[in-house]
C-alpha cells in the first residue's frame, strides 16, 4: 500500500525537524588572510568598481557547497560561499551573497546578479545561454532510504519515482533516460521535482520517493549527516563519471568572464582552492586549471 499525500507530507516534516539532512558545523576558513591583487582589481568592470561589491547568485540549498547556517538562519555557508569570499578579497570587493531560485540564477546574470556560483554543471545547453569558467569536478551519486526498501537498481530506471531537483543538470539527464524507456516500450520514470535538492533528499528519506540523483559531494554529504536515514549508490550509464562545475557570468560580459578565469586560476596557484575543498573534505573535486567554457559532453 502506498502512503497517502498527507502521511508522506508528515513524515517529511518530522524528518526534517528530526535530522535536518544539511545540518554540519561549517569548517572555518578566513578571507582576511588574501590580500588585494591591484593588477586584476584594475581589470574590474567599472559598475563593480564603482560599487564595490561582488554580487553572486546561488540557491544556497545544496551543502556542502551553498546552504544557510543553522545557527542564525539567514547567513550563507559552503564551498562556493567561500570561493566566492575569496574572489571578492582578490578584488578589493565586498561579497553580496544571494539567495535564488536555483532555475531563475542564470536568467538574471548581468541584471541582478554578477556571478551566478551554485556548483552549475557545464553544459552544451547552458553554455548557449550563459559564460562559465570551470572551477571542480564532480561526479554523481543516487541516494536511497537506509536498507534500499525499494530495491532501487541505478542500471534499472523505468517505472521508477525519482525525486529531482527542478532546473538541475540531473533533472535533464533523467529526462533523456525516460525518453529512452518510452522508446523502447518500457514504462516512463516518474520525476517528483522538487525546489531544493535537500527537499528532494527528504521526500527519499520519508520514503516518498525511489532514489534522488545529484552531485557526489552534496549526496555523500546529505547521506552522512542523515543519522542513517539514507545510503548512496553509485551511478551508471549516462549518469556515471566526472563532469565540470562552472561559474557562471552573462553571455555579454566577455571581459568579467576573463577576469573571473584570472582571478579563479591565481587561487588554484596560491593553493587558496586547495585548502578550500580540502576543509570540506572533497579533495576529489579540485582542478589543475580553470577554462573559459571548456569541452564538455552531455
């Protein structure tokens, strides 16, 4: 027998008052030590200059890369809030680290916002719309109830309930993947979409849902802080390896996306992005150099 609509709707605001699934004492890493580089403030475009602000979307809803301190509610953590400080310092600038709508970052670049840095998968679609500089590599991970009631199979999807986080890279690869169930006369994958990817985590921990599908940080992360409410899986197919996370800038801002790629590349090198992911333990993730809008497969 299936839950009901209003048991399931319980059952995940027990568990998220229970065990919040991104609750972490953030580890503590100090911008104050980086010091302004002049030549590569100079290169700031003069409304950024002028107002001496960095300001940068992100949905802050996906630890370990962007979520909000449990602590006072309202201040942003994570890997990106801390990439994104250290830029701002390299600057010369104050950071304006925003809250958005994971879907609606990239549409405002340029008008609202003057990064958009959410741990974006680069993508061939994205890349017709927006500029990214690569910045990590990540892989994926599915996530499960604790003991896999549902015999969830990664290599077995059609027919299956997948709770996905709406506008992600992942939402679309499961869509390819459905069409091809379809194509071959085999039932379709119910996606239950979600606005956050810790939503989406709860509603599989509630058993509301199969499996999740996201990045292998944030899964192994969520997994982790669950209490043992939920395990991960690795992926296969289409959905397996290592993909590039980028951040991104409009499309018209050739010259801020240069400089972001400076500004990212001379934090490779001083080894400010190494200690970085190194604090939030996923030493997997760096890269030798970042790239304006690299090669990518989808």
């Amino acid at each position: 027998m299936t839950k009901s609509r209003g048991a399931v709707a319980a059952a995940i605001v027990a568990l998220m008052a229970a065990a919040p699934a991104m609750a972490q004492e953030a580890p503590n890493f100090n911008p104050d030590k980086i010091t302004t580089d002049p030549a590569l403030a100079a290169k700031l475009p003069e409304h950024i200059a002028k107002a001496g602000v960095l300001v940068v979307g992100s949905d802050t809803a996906y630890a370990p890369w962007e979520y909000i301190s449990e602590k006072d509610g309202k201040t942003p953590e994570g890997i990106d809030v801390d990439i994104a400080e250290a830029m701002a310092k390299t600057l010369g600038l104050k950071l304006d680290f925003r809250t958005a709508a994971f879907d609606g970052i990239l549409p405002a670049l340029g008008a609202k916002y003057d990064l958009g840095i959410s741990a974006f998968s680069i993508s061939n679609e994205r890349l017709k719309a927006v500029n990214f500089v690569s910045y990590s590599q990540t892989g994926a991970l599915w996530a499960v109830k604790a003991g896999n009631p549902k015999a969830f199979k990664p290599d077995e999807l059609c027919g299956r309930n997948v709770a996905i986080q709406s506008g992600s890279y992942f939402q679309r690869l499961l869509q390819d993947e459905s069409q091809a169930c379809v194509s071959a006369g085999k039932p379709e994958i119910e996606m239950i979409p979600f606005a956050t990817q810790a939503e989406a985590l709860t509603r599989v921990a509630a058993d509301g849902a199969d499996a999740t599908v996201s990045g292998s940080a944030t899964i192994g992360y969520a997994a982790k802080q669950s209490n043992g409410r939920l395990q991960t899986m690795r992926p296969a197919g289409k959905l397996g390896g290592f993909g590039l996370n980028g951040i991104a800038i409009a499309k018209k801002d050739t010259a801020l996306t240069e400089l972001v790629a400076e500004v990212t590349n001379k934090l490779i090198v001083d080894g400010v992005y190494k200690e970085i992911y190194g604090m939030w333990g996923i030493d997997d993730s760096n890269i030798p150099v970042a790239e304006i809008n690299p090669k990518v497969k989808d």
